[in-house]
C-alpha cells in the first residue's frame, strides 16, 4: 500500500477515528487505527469492541497502491501533530509502515491488518433522517444531565425516542432531567420500541462531534435491538446501547395548572448565578431564588466562607415564591444555550422542581434541595 495525502486532512481523519481507539486494552490490537485503501478512497476503523467508527477520506488522497494498514494512535498522532509538511506518504513495506513528509521520515513496527475486529458500515434500509443542527442541538442540551458513574447504568446515556416525524431525546441523572424534541424525516417506518434505546454518553457525544463536519446536512440514525448506528456525510459510527430500561420521564414533567411562570433571558441570569455562586462550596452548593416584586434575588450562605446576593430585575408580580437549587445545575442549563436566548421558569412552591422550557422543544426540570444543605 502507498498513498499520498494532505496532512491536514489525513490529520483530521485520522483524529477523530482515534478518539474510539482505548489507551489501553488486553487486546494490543486495538490501540490501533486500521487504514484500507480501496478503489479511489480510504477508510479509517477503529474500535474498543463497544463504539465503532469508519472515517472516509478521499479529497487531497492520491493512492499509488491499494492495501491496509495499522497505524499505532500514540505514535502517528504525534508525528501528524508535529509535521509540517503540506503532504505525507504511508506505505508498507513487509514488516515496517513507513511515514515520510517534507524532510521527516519514520519507521514504525508493523502489525497484521487482517487481524483488527471488522467495523460495521451503514447498510440500513429504515432509520431516521436528522437535520444536523437539531441533532447537535439535542445533544448538547441532553447529555450533560446524564450520570455515567450512577449504578443505575440506564442513566449513564442518552434515551433517544423515534417514531414517525418526531425525534425525542433525553437525559437524566436522577436529581435533574432534560428533553429535547424536534421534528425528523423516517425512513422505511423506522422507530423505537420501548424505553431502551439509550445511547453511552461517550458514544453519542462523539456522535455529536462527528457530525460537526456537515452543519447543514443530515444525520441518519438507526436504532435496532442491541445497537445504534449513526451515518453522516464522511463517518459511520456504531455503539452497543446501555443495558437495561429507562426511567418514565414524562412522569417527571410536572403536569401544573396554578403554577408561577416568569420569562427569563439566559445571559443576564447566567451572569448573576456566577456571581452568586462565588461563596458557594462543595458540601454547600444551594443557591436560594426568590421571585418578589419584580426581581430575582439570588442567595447563597456559606458559613466558612460568607454571603452573597445578586439580583436582577424580572417582570414578575406575583406572591413571593422561592426555591432552593443546586447551582451547578442551572448552570449548565445556561451553558447549553446561547445567552440571548429566552426561557421560561415555572415553579409552584419550595418542594415542588422547578421547569425551565424554550419555544424550540427544551424543557428542563430540576428538583429543589433542602434548606439544611
């Protein structure tokens, strides 16, 4: 095998398929990147037997000889990080992979191709049809409410529901939930069945950065009994889903007629809650809202560290109501949306969660702490 290619384009490739690749694993194999040269384009694969990539690289590709190759991850990042070269040449030779640019030349160890798991394609005839842009979306706003270190595996993933033109997902870790709906095109009457489509954290957040390459396209995904496979304009991604059934969410939801509903701005409110949480500690992360009068005042009490109160007007005018949160909490609702963006927060009373929704299909519940934490 030999081919010549962009460096920056191979380096691109190259990375994102490597992030699938475990730093260590009994099988030695897999600290690898396959590279298969075929026809007028290449595939890197890699795997840790529970998340599978394929990256397909053809523009800046010039291929001399087809073949395969394994490319160990800690040595070829560096040597693609480090280069300068506008183009790089790997070839093998019957023992060695060579990797040359500009002026550098390397020799690395070589190992059988043959040898590395195969790597599902996408091959599905029915699935889901995503904008991209929704699906980022829908990432971003779910996956940093779920727990990867909860016993309870379920919540250590994001539940995605499909089902004719509606794509729904969801995370949570028990204390906090947060669901993203949108509107999706299906293919071949795919669906979900169930509560136990729930992909890793780790699985769909690379998902999510995969599909960066292609904002105004389209991510096709295909739930079926074990797995999911995501296919994009230049990767499919394949991952096991997280074993067992998923928690009624939309129990969760509160369902409230006489409830305090209040528009808020993300950016003012997410300036005032840093400024507030600067007293707050690890064993004392409660932050007291209070809606009075048209304002929000924002507490936190720390006995070994002090006091704090920040307030920003609100347009507000109902009884004084308030509730204790977890700062971190609403902190990373804020982080998940741009700061222009409005909200609205509805809560009832201190012992009831409170709701935060947009107009775009986002809602996010969040349950009260107790005044003695």
């Amino acid at each position: 095998m030999k081919i010549h290619c962009n460096r920056e384009t191979l380096a691109s490739a190259f990375q994102l398929a490597a992030t699938v690749a475990p730093a260590r694993s009994p099988k030695e194999i897999l600290n690898n990147v396959k590279l298969s040269i075929s026809g007028d384009q290449g595939v890197f694969t890699a795997t840790d037997m529970e998340v599978g990539i394929r990256v397909d690289v053809q523009d800046g590709l010039e291929i001399e000889a087809e073949g395969s190759v394994l490319l160990p991850v800690s040595r070829v990042v560096g040597i693609l990080r480090e280069s300068t070269a506008e183009k790089i040449t790997i070839e093998t030779t019957e023992n060695d992979v060579l990797i040359s640019g500009g002026r550098s030349r390397f020799k690395l160890q070589g190992a059988n191709p043959d040898e590395f798991p195969r790597v599902v394609g996408f091959e599905e005839e029915a699935y889901h049809e995503i904008p991209t842009r929704l699906f980022r979306e829908m990432i971003k706003r779910t996956v940093f409410a779920t727990d990867s270190e909860s016993s309870r595996y379920a919540l250590g993933g994001v539940l995605l529901e499909l089902e004719g033109d509606t794509v729904i997902a969801v995370g949570t870790d028990g204390r906090r939930l947060a669901r993203m709906q949108g509107t999706a095109l299906s293919v071949g009457e795919h669906k979900t069945t169930g509560a136990n489509t729930i992909v890793p954290s780790r699985a769909i957040q690379l998902m999510e950065r995969a599909a960066s390459d292609d904002p105004e396209g389209e991510v096709c995904i295909c739930a079926r009994a074990n797995d999911v496979l995501m296919r994009t304009k230049r990767c499919t991604i394949y991952s096991r889903l997280v074993e067992g059934r998923y928690p009624n969410w939309r129990q969760v939801l509160p369902q409230r007629e006489n409830v305090n509903q209040i528009d808020l701005t993300v950016g003012p409110l997410f300036a005032a809650l840093r400024q507030a949480a600067l007293v707050t500690a690890q064993d004392s992360r409660g932050i007291e809202f209070t809606f009075d009068d048209g304002t929000l005042r924002l507490e936190a009490n720390t006995a070994e560290i002090g006091q704090s109160v920040v307030e920003i007007p609100v347009a507000y005018d109902g009884n004084r109501v308030n509730l204790m949160m977890d700062h971190r909490f609403v902190a990373e609702f804020c982080k998940a949306l741009d700061p222009e963006t409005n909200f609205l927060f509805e809560l009832e009373d201190e012992k009831k969660p409170a709701m935060l929704s947009t107009e775009d299909g986002y809602c996010y519940v969040i349950m009260p702490m107790s005044r003695d934490r």
